[in-house]
C-alpha cells in the first residue's frame, strides 16, 4: 500500500493509510470542496472513488466524497 503520488503530499497520505490500516481499519473516507481540483484530481490518481456523500455533507453541493479500501 503506497501512494502513486511523489512528494510530500504522496509521502503523508500513504503513511495515514498505513496507519489506518494497522489500526485496524480497512476503508478510509474523506471530503474536499468540488472547486479544489488539485484536491480531487489528487484523490483521484491515488485510487480513492466518488461515493456518496456522508454525515454532515449529505445535501451539501459544494462537497465531494471520496472512499478507498484498503488493501496490504
């Protein structure tokens, strides 16, 4: 499990997903604003997936969720 991202920003969100994932967990989620396309296009090319939106961002237009599972 790695992010496909070089860079400081790559370097952190694999780290928080090892972590997550020896944690216990096995899915993460997450929300950005629509208009950070740097944001979204980032999520994107490290394997997450548009889902529907949870918790407080449902109905909130302005918001995009994201999900990955994870994996060794």
């Amino acid at each position: 499990m790695y992010s496909k991202c070089a860079g400081a920003g790559g370097f952190l969100l694999s780290q928080l997903e090892v972590e997550a994932f020896n944690r216990g967990y096995t899915k993460v989620l997450l929300s950005t604003r629509r208009v950070n396309n740097q944001a979204v296009r980032f999520y994107l090319r490290n394997s997450f997936n548009e889902i529907e939106p949870f918790g407080r961002y449902v109905g909130v237009e302005k918001s995009i969720c994201f999900g990955k599972q994870l994996f060794t």
